[in-house]
C-alpha cells in the first residue's frame, strides 16, 4: 500500500524544492494538501510522479513542478483574491487556498463544478468556490481579481481575463503553440499590462484553447 504522506514530502523535497521553489508557505501547502484525493482512482499511484495527470474531465492535473513554480511566480498574498480557470478536480484550488484570502475555481459543467467542490470540503478547504461558466469569459460578476491562474496551455491570452484583473494584479499561464510553451506574468498597471516570462514550460491545452489551425495553398 502507498505511504501517501511519504511520497507527499518526496515531491516537495526532490520535485519542488530542487526547481528553486523557495516560498515556505508554498512549500507548506504542497507538503499538507493530499494530491491522490484529487486524483482519479486508476490513477492513484502517479498521484506524486513529476508528471501531468489526466482526469476524467478532459482536465490536466499540471506536473508538481510546473504547478509549484507558477504558483511562486504569481507571488500571492494573504489578502489576494484568486481565479482558478480550469480547476479540474480542484488541486490548484486547494493549494491557493491556502496562500491566498479567497479562490473562485471555475469549471464549465455542473458535474465538473459538484466533483471540485466535493472535493475541496473533503479536502477541508473553507475559503474557495467552484462556479460554473465559461473559460474564455472569466468570472466578472466575481472580480476583480488579484491574480488569475491558468490550469492548462492556451495559445492566446483572453482580453476579457485582463478587463477583470485588479491594479496590480498578475495573470499567470502557459502560452504555447508547439511542442514547447513558457509561462508568463502579466502585471496589469492602470490601463497596462506588461509581461514577464518566468520559465519554459509545456502542457495540454486546454480544451478550446488550442491553436487554430492555418491553412496553406
């Protein structure tokens, strides 16, 4: 039987950690939430590999790594107002919830919306919501937001995530349109934004988020 709690702190001292992922309170919820709850049964023993994982919602559970350095990335604080787009099953949101003041996680069906949110409370995470909508449009009626999070590659970045970004807030994702993507940091400043690529990065898009596909005569 797997020892969870060992493997838990495994990936934070071999996987995290090692890629300069130096936040303690960071390091502190990678170490006390529990990835396999998040995880689809079959699934259960890639629970803490240094892989992306797929779920059962056409969703991708982003690599320990990745998802670790966005997060730092970010640079949240214990006041933020978080967007979680893409949730999945609600890890990301687990693990924001407990850097942040508030997380709104958002999934595009009711069953997505119900599994995160039963998630979350079995996982006892008490200041995050999961609400249904769709992806592109963002969440308004619950900004604006000091940070939004990106759980998957999109090839563009929406207009509309920008409109509900605070003074000062930080969007975060993976931009890709091939085999290799970076993560960057937008920072908006009044009626700019400005970006910053962290590092490089690669992971399924998102559905709908693909490149569109050109045409050659």
């Amino acid at each position: 039987m797997t020892d969870f709690s060992a493997a838990r702190d495994a990936m934070v001292e071999s996987q995290i950690r090692t890629s300069d992922v130096t936040d303690l309170a960071l390091l502190a919820a990678f170490r006390t939430t529990p990835r396999e709850l998040f995880v689809p049964t079959a699934r259960k023993a890639l629970s803490y590999s240094d892989r992306h994982i797929e779920t059962d919602e056409g969703r991708t559970m982003l690599a320990p790594r990745d998802l670790a350095k966005m997060i730092q990335a970010a640079d949240i604080q214990n006041t933020d107002v978080v967007l979680d787009l893409g949730c999945g099953r609600g890890y990301s949101t687990a693990i924001l919830a407990q850097l942040a003041e508030t997380v709104v996680g958002v999934e595009t069906d009711e069953t997505a919306v119900a599994r995160a949110t039963e998630l979350l409370v079995d996982a006892d995470v008490s200041n995050a919501a999961v609400v249904q909508g769709d992806l592109k449009s963002g969440a308004a009626e619950h900004g604006p937001f000091d940070v939004i999070f990106v759980g998957g590659a999109v090839s563009a970045v929406h207009q509309p995530w920008f409109k509900q970004l605070a003074n000062g807030g930080r969007l975060v994702c993976i931009t890709q349109n091939g085999p290799i993507g970076r993560v960057s940091v937008f920072t908006k400043s009044d009626s700019a934004v400005g970006e910053r690529i962290a590092f490089d990065a690669s992971a399924p898009y998102l559905p709908g988020f693909e490149p569109k596909a050109e045409f050659v005569f």
